[in-house]
C-alpha cells in the first residue's frame, strides 16, 4: 500500500535529519513510528483494562467480605 502523508515543516526537518542519523530510508521510519504508536495504544488499553478489573475485584472481595461476616454472626 502507498500513503500520502502530508508534514509541517518542522517534522519534514525532523524526519530528514533521523533518516540521515540512523541511515534508514523515511518510509522505515514511518513504518516503525506507526507500529510504536499502535503498541503503545494497545499497551495503554490493556493496563485500563487490567485496572477495571482489579477495581471490579476489589468491590466484589468488599462485598464478598461483609456477606461472610454476617454469615460468622449467625444470620
């Protein structure tokens, strides 16, 4: 597939000086740059995720908790 991106000047001028830097042709960097970003959004989904659920146990551990000691008291 080939895109279109359009850039600033300034990230133009980034983007030529890694290519020079790293010895890698722009269209890699691009490439990489986009994978980077995916990852790190599918990273960042996954930690809200493994939050809710903690949080989701934690309420139900509570809950769970209260119910257990009400039974102990013999109701």
């Amino acid at each position: 597939m080939t895109a279109t991106v359009r850039l600033n000047k300034h990230q133009s001028d980034t983007l030529e000086r890694l290519a020079a830097t790293l010895n890698r042709q722009k269209s890699e960097i691009l490439r990489d740059a986009l994978a980077f970003y995916a990852s790190r959004i599918e990273n960042e989904k996954t930690h809200r995720i493994q939050k809710a659920v903690q949080k989701t146990y934690q309420a139900d551990k509570q809950i769970h908790d209260e119910i257990a000691g009400t039974i102990h008291d013999g109701l």
